[in-house]
C-alpha cells in the first residue's frame, strides 16, 4: 500500500501566510511539497523536539524568517501552522 502524503496550512493559508510576499510564500509552498514527498521522515527535518513529534521549525532564506509544521503521521499530513518573516 502506498503512502501518499500531503501538506496543507492550519487553520487555513489566509490565517498562516496573509501578508506576506509572494517569493516567501512560494517558498513555503515550495518546502512544504518537499516535507510531504519526505513523508513520516519530515520529522527529522529542521529544528524541533527529538522524539515525540510536535512543532518543528525550518530556516527560510538563510534565517530571514521561519517555517513552523507538524508532521501528523496518522493523517499523512504536513500541516503548516505559522510563517515568521522578518524582514
């Protein structure tokens, strides 16, 4: 049985990605593909607890903002849930 994963934002894109710009959120859209292709392993992705799931982080343009996801294994879902730009 095959293991299709995919993404999407929590609670929805207007609530995580409202505001920010287009290369950024093409950027997130772009990672967050990537995460779902790595399934059940995007959990050792980025920065985050070691064991036990929860809110992981990754670096976005060399540290000029930030990616939070959780990975829900029982769904196949990578669930996007902030984006933080900072410039």
């Amino acid at each position: 049985m095959s293991e299709t994963w995919a993404w999407e934002y929590d609670p929805d894109e207007q609530q995580v990605a409202a505001g920010l710009p287009t290369p950024v959120v093409a950027e997130v859209e772009r990672l967050a593909g990537q995460l779902a292709i790595l399934g059940r392993d995007a959990t050792n992705a980025g920065r985050g607890p070691l064991h036990g799931g929860g809110l992981r982080t990754l670096d976005l343009f060399g540290g000029r903002g930030f990616l939070h996801f959780i990975v829900a294994e029982h769904l196949h879902l990578v669930l996007i849930v902030r984006v933080t730009w900072l410039d």
